[in-house]
C-alpha cells in the first residue's frame, strides 16, 4: 500500500537550500583560512622551543650544565645539553623521543641552530630546536596542544554552520509572506470566511495580497446572497404551509358540516363560505409565492374598502369552529369608513389573530371580540380575548419569527400579521384586554403619505 507524503514548503525548502549553499561557500575560503592557522601554531612553537634554546645557551656553564629550574624558566617540556661527541650532560623534564632527537639535532659539526617540529611514535607532536654552543648543543622541545588545530577546524566549520544558518533564516523570513498567502488561499478554498492577509512589505507580493484579500471578500458575498436566498426561501415555504394550513382546518370543519346540515339555505351558505375561503387562500399563497409577505417589499393590491365585509367573512368563517369549541365569537362597534386596503390580505390577517386568540382562551367560556375605531389619524383594528395574555418576558419579540408565547406554536402567525400591517403603513401592537386576555391592536393610517412611507 502507498503511503503519500505531503510535500515540503517550497519557503522551508528554499530556505534550507539557501543555508547549505551559503555554507559550502564559505568552505573555500575557510579551509585556506584553517590550514594557515595550524601553519601558525606550528611556526609559534617552533620560536617558543628557539627561544627557551636560545635563552637557555646564554646561561650554559663552562662545564655545560644549566642552572636548575631552567626548563620551567623557558616554559618548554624538555631542555638538555649534550656535547658534540654525543655525551649528555644535563636533562630536565620529560623524555624526548630519540627519532624526534635524532631528526631536529643530527650528528656531525653544527654551526647555525636547527628546528622542526615533528610527530613521535606515539602520535604526539613536537616542536624541537636545537641550538650549537662552544662544543655543546643545548636542545629545547614543546608539545603544542594537540586541541589547538581541532579547535581552529571546529570554528571553522562553527562559522560555515553559522552562516549557512543566518542565510536559511533570511530566506525564510523573506519568503514567509508567501507561506502566509498559501495557507490563506487553502482556508478560502476549504469555505472559511474572513481570512484576510496584512501588508508583507513587498510591493509584487502585496499586489497579490491584495487580490486575494477582494477574492475573498468577494467569495463571502456571494456565499452570504446565496444563504439569505435559502433562508428566504425556507421562510417562504413556512408562511406559505402556515397560511395553507389554517384554511384546510376551515375548510374540513365547513365540509362537515354541509354533510350534516339537511338544510338547503344552511348547505347553500356553507358552500359560499368555502368557495370564498379557496379563492381567498388562492390569493394569499400566490402573493406569498410571489413576493413573500413580511418586510417593505411586499406590493399591495389596494381598494376603497369598508373593514366591515373584511371582519364579517372572518367572523362567518370561523364561527362553525368556534361553536364547536364553545367559544363567544363576537364583532363590536366598527367604524364605517372605506379605507384603502389590500381586503385579502388584510383579512388574512385579522384571521390569524383570531386564531391565535381561539387557541388561547379557555374551552367552553372562552370569549373573543373584534372591533374596529378612529383614533387620531389612523384606524384601529382590535382583536382581544379573555385569554392568559401575553408573556411579559416576550415583549415585542413575539412578532418575530419563531417567537411563539404556546406550546405547539409556530411563531409565524403574528410575524405575517405585522408584515401586512407594515406594508398599510401600520404598525400593531399589544396590551392587556378588559376583558382579561391579549389585545392586538393593528393601526392603518388613514394619510395616504403615511400609507406610503
């Protein structure tokens, strides 16, 4: 079975190829560099045992003996003096290898001093000098530290190391603006939203940045229309299943009843109040379909209309489900005035306060009144019950939608009938009744300014 392996950065890469590089091409002139440094410490032993030889000839005795302490007086780890026929006269310090003796001081007349440095049997080294004096020769040795030329081959490579390192880090820290806009470009790609990348100094990689940053942005925009596309629609089809829903409740109640009903003016009645409860709900759901029915832009179809017929077709509708339940549908005094409405919808409306109502009050005793009055500058439709109200933790977010004050609600009731209220220019509103419940208040100017604001 293969196994992938995800590649390396390309900044990493380069980064890492920029060191290394940097590094070899410090070899060259490192090397030459090292190799005159050991050459160095050669040459400085080399003058220290010539030196210490030196120093110690001027103070050699008639009979070729040196003072005691010498050797450490010079600072070297071996001095002797032996005659020219090769006879040892005096010695301090450590032994010196014979093969190590016998190279920088070799037998037979010598007139100028000799030294070398040399490496013994035993793997040390040696700087060795060997200086003639009236008949006696005077030998002084050093062992350099041995760590001296692989503390000077160490630091070298320390320093290639080094650079190679500083050049890597460089290039990273050049190239990491670009890292950034990959992984940016990999989180637009996997639908992340506000991924943004700040200015990278760079004038050719912020024009990209720049670029990106508008894809982005762009990406998110019409990610974010589509979604509140979706959510429209999805609200749609709830307000449209709301509206379908409480007419087939009517519908099936009315259809019952003109199966029981051995009355042909009953039947007859019946019959009308479900024809005009299909052609209404027809009206209702195309405009949903159309153009949905809550915020500004829903257009109404207006006529001079009296709210009378508008609350007598609600009444007419819902009174057969009201008696089966035991509940007083009343209308109070309603103003006799044409207004310009949308009857449909604005019927439609009063019809899901009632409802909301009918669902609230008690079984049995419960009691719903609809009436309609001016006020100031406006006409005010008021639906009210002798209900529990509405919660006071709900407020005004009872309107919105999803907001249900009801076990089993759907909280879209209310949220349609505040968008037809709107769209007359109205507003609604709600308080407690006198009569002990929830009053829904719904005001329709009667200015056709404010009608149009």
């Amino acid at each position: 079975m293969s196994v992938s392996r995800t590649p390396a950065p390309a900044p990493l890469v380069l980064g890492v190829l920029a060191g290394i590089l940097a590094a070899v091409a410090v070899l060259p002139t490192a090397i030459p560099i090292t190799m005159r440094l050991v050459g160095a410490e050669h040459t400085l032993a080399v003058r220290h045992t010539m030196t210490g030889a030196s120093l110690a000839a001027r103070t050699l005795e008639h009979d070729g003996a040196l003072p005691p302490g010498t050797r450490d007086r010079m600072g070297v780890d071996h001095i002797h003096v032996v005659s020219d026929d090769g006879l040892l006269v005096f010695q301090e310090g450590i032994d010196l290898p014979a093969d190590v003796f016998a190279a920088a001081c070799p037998t037979g007349a010598m007139t100028e001093p000799a030294n070398q440095t040399r490496r013994a049997e035993d793997g040390t080294n040696w700087a060795v000098s060997c200086v003639p004096v009236s008949g006696y020769r005077v030998v002084a040795a050093w062992r350099p530290p041995q760590s001296a030329a692989t503390e000077i081959a160490v630091l070298v490579l320390a320093l290639a190391a080094i650079v190679g390192i500083v050049t890597a880090l460089g290039v990273l820290r050049l190239l990491a603006p670009l890292s950034r806009v990959s992984h940016a470009l990999e989180r637009v790609g996997a639908g992340e939203r506000g991924v943004r990348v700040g200015s990278t100094g760079l004038s050719e990689l912020d024009d990209l940045v720049e670029r990106l940053n508008v894809a982005a942005r762009s990406v998110e925009d019409r990610e974010s229309e589509f979604l509140d596309r979706i959510r429209v629609i999805q609200e749609m089809s709830r307000m449209v299943a709301h509206e379908v829903r409480n007419p087939l409740q009517s519908l099936e109640l009315l259809t019952s009843l003109i199966a029981s009903s051995d009355e042909e003016g009953e039947r007859q009645e019946l019959a009308q109040s479900i024809h005009q409860e299909i052609r209404a709900l027809d009206m209702v759901v195309d405009r949903v379909l159309r153009q949905g029915v809550t915020g500004s832009g829903l257009t109404l179809r207006k006529q001079e209309h009296t709210l009378r017929p508008v609350i007598d077709q609600v009444v007419a509708l819902r009174t057969p489900e009201s008696k089966a339940q035991g509940i007083t549908l009343e209308v109070g005094d309603v103003v006799d005035r044409a207004l310009p409405i949308d009857p449909a919808l604005l019927g439609r409306s009063i019809e899901n306060l009632v409802l909301n109502a009918m669902q609230a009050v008690p079984p049995r005793r419960g009691r719903i009144r609809i009436s309609a009055y001016d006020e100031n500058d406006s006409v005010c439709i008021v639906v009210e019950d002798n209900g529990p109200g509405v919660p006071e933790a709900l407020g005004n977010a009872i309107y919105e939608v999803d907001v249900t004050g009801r076990t089993g609600g759907t909280g879209l009731g209310l949220a349609l009938v505040k968008g037809v209220i709107e769209a007359h220019g109205g507003y609604v509103e709600h308080d407690r009744s006198p009569l002990g419940g929830a009053r829904f208040r719904a005001r329709i100017p009667l200015s056709e300014v404010m009608v149009g604001r």
